[in-house]
C-alpha cells in the first residue's frame, strides 16, 4: 500500500534525453513527506533508460544527502525506494521558502554518467499548532475603559500553506472577546479586546482558553491559559456592621478588659483596605479618658476604673479611615451602659474549734463554732454556708448567723487520719460571691485494731538435717494502729509434744517475727509438727492475734540401707552349702534390705557387683531372690562367690553389699525352697538320724523356753507403751521416747524370710522386745549341730540405734 501511495504522490515533470557527454539533464519526482520506509518512489532505471541486466554491473548509485541517506535505488528492479522518512519541517527549516526540494546525484559507471534527480517534498498536515507560552498572565485595571485592546502571544504551525494557522477562539466569558489579525507574511494572531467594565470586588480572576486551528484536513488544535488579575482602585468606602452598637459592662471591670472589638470592612485590597480607627470630635474627653481605642485593631478597653455611681452610660462615635490614595471613611455610634453588681465578698469567722479529738468521739459532740457575714444588701446579703457532703460531720444553725459543725458518724483514724474541713459561704448575687476557710481536724489513736497476719495458715518445709538456729520463716503480723498501739511482740504458745515444749524445737524473734529452728531435725524421727504463733500489741488493754504454722521436715536421703538377710556380723562373709542336685529354678538365698529413709529415698534395688558364673544364678532386682538359672554340671566348680548390692533410691543413691559363698555338696540336704514350706514348729531337717532330731529338738525347747520367761520378765519391768501390741513379740523402733511397731520390719513376710535365712545357719529367730533407746533388734540363737555345717557357737544380735 505504501508502493501505491508513494506511486500516486509521484509526478514526472520532464523528459530524459540520452546525451553521451557530461552535460547533465534533470529528473524532477514529487513526494510527500512522511513516506514510510520502503516506498517505492520510481523506477528510476526505466526513467532513465538504463538496461536492467548491466544496472549491477555499472554500480549504480546514489550520493548522500545532508549527511544522510533518505533514498536507494534497487539495483535487480530499478526502483528507487524510501531508505528514511522524510520530515519536511526538519529538511526546510525556512517557512519563506515555498518549495522544498531534495536534490541528489544517480552515477554510474563504464561508462561513467552522471544523473541529476531532484525529489520534491511536499507539506502534509503532520503538525498542530502551538503557544510559545502556555500560560498568558494580564494585569488589568478595573478602572480600565470598555474596548481596550491587549496583545496576545500567537500560535506557531511548523506546517505551511492550508497547514498552517488558520483562526484563533476564545472561551465564553461576559467581559472579553477577540480580534484575529493578519501580518504581512500571512501569519495569524489575535487581539484580547475588554467588552464589559471589570470589578475586581466582584471577581479578581478571569481564567480564559485561547485556541488556534489550522486548515488542514483533519483540522489541528493548540491551546494556551489566559489569566487576567483584576488591580484594585480605592472605591470601597469602610463600612461597620452596625451603624449603632449598645453594650452592657459592669461597674469595678479590671483595668485593660476588652469592651468591644468593633471591625469595619473594606471591600477593596492592599492599602486600599487598610483602616485606621479614631474618635470623632463629638466623644467627650471623660469618655476618652475612661477608654481606649486601639487604632489599629478598633478594640475598646477599660482605661479608669468604672463607678456605676458616677456614670451610667457613656457614649461615643467612631470613625473608620481607609489608607487609600482618596481616603475615604464611615462611621458608626456606640453606646455603654454600666450596671451595678455585688462587689462585696461574704466573710467567715472561726469562733471555736477543737483539734485534735480521739477517734472514738462521740456522734453529735460539737468541735466547731463559725459565723458569717455580708456587707452587701438584699439578695446581695443573703449568705448560704456548707461543708462537703463526704465528710462524716454536719452543720446546725444555732443563732443568726452562727453555725455549729457537729459529729454525724463515728470516725476512723486507721482510715482517715485526719479531715481538711473547708467551710464555704456563697451571697446569692448576681454573679454570687464566695469566700472559703479551711482547718484541719487530727484525730488521735486508740488501741482498736487486732494485729493482723497475712495468712491464716502457713505451712513450712524445713529439710532435715538443718543447722540448729537456722531461719525457717518470717511471720509479720501488721497493726494499723500508732505508736505503743502498733508496737508487736511476737512469740510461740507452748505446746508439749511428747514431752517437748515447742520453745526448745523453735524459738521466733520477738520484735520481727523471724522463726527459727533450736535443733538439728531427723525425718526418721520428726515428720511434721503443728503449734500456733501469737502475735500482741502494745497497747492498753493490748490486743492480740494468733496463726497456726505448720513445719514438715522434708526427707534427705541420709540412711544407707542395711542387710538384714542373710545377716552377719560386720565385714563377714556369708557361707551357704546347698547340694549340687540342685534343680533349675531353686530358690537360693533371699537378700533382704531396709531403708529408714521416706518411702521414694527407701525403694531399694538389687543386683550383682559380682558373680562367678552369670549363667548359674539370676538375681530379682526387685525381691532380691537369688534362683538357679540351671543345674550344675561337672564342669562347675564346687565353690561360687556372689555379691550383691542394695541400692535405694535417693540422690545421689546410698548402698550396701553382702557376699555370699555358696559350696556344694553332694548330701542329701533339702533345698532352700523346701525349707519355705515346713512351718516353724516342726524339725526341718527330716534326713538326720532319730537320735540328732531328738538331741536338737531337746535343746531347741530348753532354748526356747528360757527366751519366753526372758520376755516375759523384761515386759514386767519396761511397761511398753500402749503402742504397742501386749500379746505380741515384735520388732519395733522408738520415736520421741514412745515405743511402736515397726511397720517396716514387724512385716510377717519379712520374718519368715528371716526366718528361712537364719535357719540355713542353724539357728532359731525370734522377735523380741527392744530395749529402750535401740531401733530395732534382730537376735539369732544357734541351734544345736549335727549337719555338715558348723553352726557358730554363740547368739549373734544386730542393733541398729540413731
């Protein structure tokens, strides 16, 4: 399309003739500007008459034009193309010239010809009008006649021709209009012409579009702000808002109060509406030295002191003066009324007054005598007087004028020490007058609060094994009382617990209340203690209050557990025989452990430190039974050395080890686990010959009997504590000097566990009474021999004392 557009713009102006010698003949083609890349302008060969097959050979060309190259001929077709596009504005800077034309050279060679090509531009509408200045500004006077001209800037249209500006319009507006104008060489350009008078009170600002159109088809636009700035000329006079003002002021106003700002307008600007305030010559003097008048603002101020006596009403005029080049000015009057007001303060006068009182005074006694008093008359004269409504006291009129302030509640000194008792007395003028008198009413302290703890209860745990005098606890006690009636003792109400004053456990500072421990206490021994605190003022008669405090001794972990089975004597070793016909299974030995310490630090473990063969024996960590794990064979040796350790459970953990030498042999005895179920009374060792059943259980009854008339005579003589069990036997701990079954060893399960271990030795165990002071005793008596193992030859006991 654009091949067609550039073919229909081109017209062929002249003739080639073919001359062989340099004279040189022009080819004229006219284009229009803006032509896009790749137009075909002509077919420059045909043109020519050139053949096209030698166009290649003779290297046809084209010279460049203003440094650039606009134009290229195709050497295969002869066409001359649009290499760039053209601008015309840019090519023909120069409006005067009419015609632009592009003049180039065509040369080519064997031989060499030179053609001459010119290439008219032709204008198309390709730009729009446009304003030097975008933003016209006129500053014109409103005094300005009506038809006066005002030059504008004109538009510019780099187009020519029908291209360029055609006519300017301007926006609707009442007081302007234009003249467009024609210059000499063609170009447009418009007059502002003033139709209707301006007033620059009505509006200071006219906002105007100039607009200019082209001639081109489609027809172009520019446009640019007109701002015309009204000036002002002095033809506003001042004027009040008011021609006449009353005001009302009271007699006794404060020297340089404010009477009235009068403000008068001027409806012109700058110095033109600049006013000056004054007194006409119709104000008296006396009025001009009572007030003021600030020229400037036109405030009115007291300057003398007002007396309504002396004047009542003062009048004046004023007078307000622009500072234009014409001054011009106006007027108004003003008129003040002074009125009469209650310029007499009431008075109070205290009579009587007592201070301080004892809180507990009585409701209805009088402390305070006041009266009161007017200079003023009428309502001006009449006095009211009260109090505060939150106070615990009222007001009784007594006589004219006199007031009597009188208790109306009980008073509290723990809650208001002291009562700042204001008494106000108020005339009922208009406006009322007020005067106020204030004093202090002290109350003094009476013995009526009981010292009070924060708690009720408190409950404090003390681990064991404290150092004696160690603090325990702080028990403050609090008494909002004063002086001797605050000043607290503290100490402990005794209690005897076994005996024991609670003074020699604890001792409580008398002055603040610290508690401390007198003694070094044992949980084995002391578990918790309950007693009470009291804690007494000062006063007279004093007051007191108590609180119950209860201490729990806290465990530690500071008894080692103790062997009691199989037991031996200190730093011994156990020795058992059993027969190597020992079957799987076979219950060899029960280790049993006790532990005084709390149940958690108590629980005790066990396990081997040391085992000959860890495939002949196991171990119950938790019963401490020790069973075979299978039989013995003929390669196992005939001597096996177990150790075995009892670990509680404390932190860090406490211990102890036993021993045990086990040989075996090849008699006939009967196993550990028979030996459980034969019962006390009857002979467990079956395999022995009549007469060592008959020898053993001789002496076995003698034993026996001689330990029962024993017991028997030592619970005669220790009378033991209702406790413990009268018919019973039994090992048993002592606990603040009061005999008592050991729950931990008094167990049933326990001695016959004991008892199984014990008889393994030959000996017969029984429990008996504990002498006073011991723990716990455990005695073993040996039975008479006759087995292949030797029985120790005299009675072993353990006692274990704190």
């Amino acid at each position: 399309m654009n091949v067609q557009r550039g073919i229909r713009y081109v017209s062929f102006f002249c003739l080639l003739s073919i001359v062989f010698k340099p004279t040189l003949s022009v080819t004229h083609y006219s284009i229009p500007e803006e032509m896009e890349e790749g137009s075909v302008v002509a077919n420059l060969a045909a043109d020519l008459g050139l053949d096209l097959k030698t166009l290649s050979e003779r290297k046809m060309r084209l010279d460049v034009a203003s440094n650039r190259k606009y134009l290229d001929v195709n050497k295969n077709t002869g066409e001359m193309y649009i290499v760039e596009r053209i601008d015309r504005e840019y090519f023909c800077t120069s409006k005067s010239v009419t015609t632009c034309v592009l003049k180039l050279d065509a040369t080519i060679e064997n031989p060499v010809r030179l053609f001459n090509i010119e290439l008219e531009i032709m204008d198309i509408n390709d730009n729009a009008p446009h304003f030097r200045r975008d933003t016209m500004h006129l500053d014109i006077s409103e005094a300005t006649t009506v038809g006066e001209r005002f030059s504008l800037t004109n538009a510019v249209d780099p187009d020519t021709g029908s291209n360029s500006v055609k006519t300017y319009y301007l926006s609707e507006n009442d007081h302007f209009s234009i003249e467009i104008q024609t210059g000499r060489d063609g170009s447009k350009f418009a007059d502002l012409i003033l139709k209707k008078a301006l007033d620059r009170e009505e509006q200071a600002v006219h906002n105007l579009i100039l607009t200019a159109v082209d001639g081109g088809v489609p027809a172009r636009s520019g446009t640019a702000s007109i701002i015309v700035r009204v000036l002002d000329t002095n033809d506003n006079s001042p004027q009040f808002e008011k021609e006449s003002y009353t005001i009302n002021l009271t007699e006794n106003s404060p020297i340089g109060s404010l009477v009235v700002k009068l403000n008068a307008k001027d409806a012109d600007e700058g110095s033109n509406s600049d006013i000056v305030y004054s007194f006409s010559l119709y104000t008296s003097e006396k009025t001009q030295d009572t007030f003021s008048l600030n020229p400037e603002n036109g405030e009115i101020r007291v300057k003398e002191m007002i007396n309504f006596e002396d004047f009542k009403i003062y009048t004046m005029e004023i007078i307000a003066t622009d500072k234009g080049a014409n001054t011009l000015s106006g007027k108004c009057k003003l008129m003040i009324l002074i009125t009469d007001m209650n310029d007499n303060h009431p008075q109070i006068s205290i009579k009587s007054f007592t201070s301080p009182v004892k809180e507990d005074i009585a409701v209805g006694t009088v402390i305070a005598v006041v009266s009161v008093s007017d200079k003023d008359s009428g309502e001006n004269g009449q006095i009211d007087i009260d109090i505060s409504d939150e106070l615990p006291f009222t007001l009784k009129e007594s006589s004219d004028n006199y007031y009597e302030l009188v208790v109306s509640e009980p008073l509290d000194r723990e809650k208001v020490p002291e009562y700042d008792i204001t008494f106000t007395v108020t005339d009922r003028g208009k406006p009322p007058l007020s005067d106020n008198e204030t004093m202090t009413l002290e109350l003094l302290d009476i013995n009526d609060n009981v010292p009070q703890f924060p708690q009720s209860f408190y409950t404090i745990q003390v681990v064991e094994n404290n150092a004696p005098g160690a603090l325990l606890s702080s028990l403050t006690a609090h008494d909002p009382d004063l002086h001797e009636n605050q000043y607290l003792v503290y100490f402990i109400i005794e209690k005897e617990i076994a005996n024991t004053s609670m003074s020699m456990l604890f001792s409580i500072n008398p002055e603040n209340g610290n508690l401390y421990a007198l003694k070094t206490f044992d949980y084995e021994i002391e578990k918790e203690f309950l007693f009470h605190i009291e804690a007494r003022d000062s006063g007279v008669p004093p007051l007191s209050s108590n609180v119950t405090v209860h201490i729990i001794i806290m465990d530690q972990n500071d008894n080692t557990p103790l062997i009691v089975s199989p037991w031996r004597a200190h730093g011994s070793v156990v020795e058992e025989k059993i027969p190597r016909s020992t079957d799987k299974g076979t219950l060899i030995a029960k280790v049993i452990a006790i532990d005084t310490d709390s149940v958690h630090n108590s629980r005790i473990t066990y396990q081997f430190l040391q085992n000959t063969d860890a495939t002949l024996f196991s171990l119950d960590q938790y019963n401490g039974e020790i069973r075979t794990m299978r039989m013995f064979s003929y390669r196992d040796s005939r001597h096996q050395r177990l150790v075995v350790i009892a670990k509680d459970n404390g932190e860090p953990s406490l211990s102890a080890t036993v021993t045990i030498k086990l040989s075996t042999v090849e008699t006939a005895l009967k196993t550990y686990a028979d030996l459980t179920e034969v019962p006390l009374e009857y002979d467990i060792f079956s395999d022995l010959n009549l007469y060592l059943v008959i020898g053993l259980g001789s002496v076995s009854f003698l034993l026996l009997i001689t330990i029962l008339v024993t017991i028997v005579l030592k619970c005669q003589k220790a009378k033991p504590s209702k406790a413990a069990p009268p018919c019973r036997n039994s090992v048993i701990s002592e606990r603040n000097s009061t005999i008592a079954d050991s729950t931990l060893v008094s167990n049933d399960a326990y001695w016959y566990s004991l008892f199984l271990a014990e008889t393994r030795k030959g000996k017969l165990v029984v429990r008996q009474p504990v002498p006073k002071g011991a723990r716990y005793i455990v005695s073993s008596i040996p039975r008479s021999t006759g087995l292949t193992e030797t029985s120790d030859s005299a009675a072993s006991t353990l006692q274990y004392s704190k």
